[in-house]
C-alpha cells in the first residue's frame, strides 16, 4: 500500500529562506559584522539549548511564559531554547572568567526562539545581533553601544530612526516620587511601557484599574505625559523631581551618556532620550535604549541596555555590563519594504555562467569554468543537455549577469565569447585573460 503523501508546510512562525532572500540576508549580517569589527567586538557562539535553570527567573514573567521547553527521550536534565542571547552571555562569563580578559567585548549572530504570536515583522524563530561590553562601568561604555546602532543603521542606508534613551533608575525614582515601591512597580512599568500604543489616556486607564490611588496616577501621568519637546525632556524631569537620590544618580549618568555621544559625533536626530521607554525585561539597571525606525512602523528594531548584576547570578561577584540585541529580521524586513540593498545584491551569486555547446566542447567548458574560478570568478557550468539558447533563457532567469560562450570557433581561435545580459555587450577574450576581462565586463 503506498504511503500517503506528507503536505510539505512548516510549523507556526518559523520560515524558509531561499537562495534570492539567503543573499540578502547575509549582505545585512556582513555590514553588521563589519560594523562590530569596527568598533573592536569579537565573535561568540553558544549552543540553542541551555540547562532551564540558567533561563528562568531571569527576564521576568511576561517573557518566560515564551520561553520553549525542550527536553529527549529519556533525558534527565531539563533543558529550554534560548530566549536571547544575554543570559547565554553572563553564563559564558562566569564559566569561563579565568580565560576573558575584561573589558570583554563581545558580539553574537544566532537564532533564538521565543513561544510569540505570529504577526508581520514577529516571528518565533528569528535571528538576534547582540554587541556587549562586560565589565566596563563608566557611561562611555553605553554610550559606544549607541554609537555603535547608529553606525548600523547608517551603513545599511536607513534614513530615518531614533535610538530611545532612558535609565531603569529614573523610572525607579519616577515610582518613589508617585508613592509606588515594591511589586507594583512592575505594573506600573508594564503600564508605562505602553505609552506609544495607547497613550496618555489609556496609560492613565490601565494604572487605575491595576488599583493606583488617583493622586498617585496624577503623579505618574504629570512625568511620563508631559507635552514637553524632547530636547527638554530631561531638564524637565529634573525640575519635577531632581532632588530624590535615585533620580540624581540616573539623571547624572544619562547626562554623562548624552556627552560621550556628543563627542563621539553621534547625530543629535538619531537619538532621543524618553522617559517612557521602559524595556520590559526584568535585569536592566541602568540607561535602557530601544530603536524605532520611523517609517515603516514595525516596532523596535534593537534594545538593550545596562545590566550590571546578572553576571552575578551565575559567579561570586557582578560585573558591570552592557550592551544592545539589534533585531536582524526586523531591519531586514525594513529593507526589503524600502529597497536598501546596492545593485546586484539577490538574485544569485553566480557572476559568470558558462555555457556548454555539446559533449564534443563540454570538455573545453570545464577547463575554462575552472580557470574562471581559479582567477576568483564565481562560476557556474552548465550541467544537462539543452539548446544554448535555453541554457541562456535559464542565466538571465537566474540573474546571472555574464555568460560564457565556447564553441567550436573559439576553441580552435583560443579565445572566449563574453556577453552581458543587461544590455547585450559582446566581447573575445584570450583564454589566459578570461578571468580578468570576464570581471571587467561585470563592473562595467
């Protein structure tokens, strides 16, 4: 009895990528790496699965509930995917302290999978870039994370973004000032946090019905809901509550922040600091920072932030860290919608395609294939048996920029016919020069 057909479909929020999307992709990842090159990173990889111990108890409950299980037959640890790639980073620097020497910088390029619902631009597979500095403590580190973003997304060509700065201490402060200590500061972070989404009014809803007193609601609102220009956000903070502790030591170093940008050039446009920008994970400690690019909407396309004590949880003593996680598949997704990507990037990689005439010339176009990729040309050969002009319907389908033509005549004359898709240029070239007039006639 034959078996029945299997229907080829995937799980739920993970994806395929074919070759055309794989070569746009992997241009993003190599401007992003060279970015990270730039500003002195280097590269760490950690496995998918971590032990569920290491995982939990540190994002916080809205995050763990997305977090996989994942468990063998017969397996008696219990094991979890990776959620994101700090928590595999503060592992890693506790297991191996002895071997890293500090200030350690660090920059991964990994999936993570998180239990989300589906959507356009959220996915439950997807690919995180984080940039760390473990055990630096002054603002100058955070302020090179920011700078670092911006490069980013200034070599991938985005015009228009703004890099949102905050410190969890200001929001700690912004608590105290309204008469909120304890677990209901994170309600009130969670309500905060959805300012851009339901504004001021539904902010002010959803902190009243979470059982805030109405003079403490007032409180919050009258700093987190200030018609203020963003210019002068932080005076006005100041102005309203300066003179807690907490807010003295946050306003301090987000001042400090704002310098080190200003020295390092990074554009005043790019960055913004907001006082409801919360970052919803639970180990942030200082100045917090989240992207939005401004048109497409799709969300933040990094965050992250200062954390200084989850390397603590996993050796003797903290460590001063911090660091950002861009958000690949989101910047991807943005270049797509805008076209951002240079001339020549998708398509294919093949650069040459060399056509076979027959089995009697078949031999001749392996050697010059060969030779072709021996001068650094990417090269494809023809494999089955089809007319030369098919084989050529099939180049220009692919985007194959040149094609190589070898028959008969130009084996007995020693050369090679080169002709260009695009627009139809023909030229011959010596064998011994092929290579080089090939790549002449594909920047040409």
């Amino acid at each position: 009895m034959p078996q029945p057909k299997i229907q080829p479909r995937l799980p739920k929020g993970m994806r395929d990528f074919l070759p055309a999307d794989m070569i746009k992709r992997e241009y993003v990842f190599s401007i992003v790496r060279e970015v990270f090159h730039l500003f002195g990173f280097e590269p760490l990889q950690t496995p998918v699965l971590e032990l569920h111990e290491t995982l939990m108890g540190k994002y916080g409950e809205d995050a763990e509930k997305l977090i996989f299980n994942a468990q063998h037959p017969g397996g008696k640890e219990e094991l979890a995917l990776r959620y994101d790639l700090t928590v595999p980073l503060a592992r890693v620097v506790a297991q191996y302290q002895n071997e890293i020497s500090l200030p350690f910088r660090r920059y991964q390029l990994s999936p993570v999978w998180r239990a989300e619902r589906p959507q356009r631009g959220r996915y439950r597979e997807f690919y995180q870039c984080d940039a760390d500095i473990v055990g630096a403590a002054g603002m100058n580190a955070d302020a090179e994370i920011v700078a670092l973003i911006t490069t980013v997304l200034r070599r991938l060509g985005i015009p228009q973004f703004t890099v949102k700065i905050n410190n969890r201490k200001l929001l700690t402060a912004i608590g105290k000032y309204a008469g909120v200590e304890g677990d209901a500061l994170a309600n009130l972070y969670r309500s905060v946090d959805k300012f851009d989404k339901i504004g001021a009014d539904g902010v002010r809803e959803e902190l009243i019905q979470r059982g805030l007193p109405a003079n403490v609601t007032e409180r919050v609102m009258t700093l987190v809901a200030a018609q203020v220009a963003p210019a002068d956000r932080l005076d006005f903070v100041e102005d309203v509550m300066g003179s807690l502790p907490e807010a003295k030591v946050a306003i301090h170093e987000l001042r400090e922040l704002i310098a080190h940008l200003d020295t390092m050039g990074v554009p005043a446009e790019h960055r913004e600091f907001d006082q409801t920008m919360v970052r919803g994970l639970g180990y942030y400690t200082g100045p917090i920072f989240e992207t939005l690019i401004n048109e497409p909407n799709l969300g933040s396309v990094t965050g992250g932030g200062r954390y200084d004590d989850l390397v603590g949880l996993f050796r003797g003593e903290s460590l001063p860290t911090t660091g950002t996680a861009l958000g690949i598949e989101r910047i991807i997704d943005v270049m797509d919608i805008l076209n951002l990507y240079p001339p020549g990037i998708g398509g294919t990689v093949v650069e040459v395609f060399v056509a076979v005439f027959d089995e009697t010339t078949r031999s001749a176009s392996t050697a010059l294939a060969a030779e072709l990729r021996t001068g650094g040309v990417r090269t494809e050969l023809y494999m089955q048996d089809k007319s030369v002009g098919k084989q050529m319907a099939y180049a220009d389908k692919k985007g194959v920029p040149v094609v190589a033509l070898l028959g008969a005549d130009e084996i007995a004359a020693g050369v090679v016919k080169f002709k260009r898709l695009r627009d139809g240029v023909e030229i011959s070239a010596p064998r011994a020069e092929a290579a080089a007039q090939a790549r002449a006639l594909i920047k040409g």
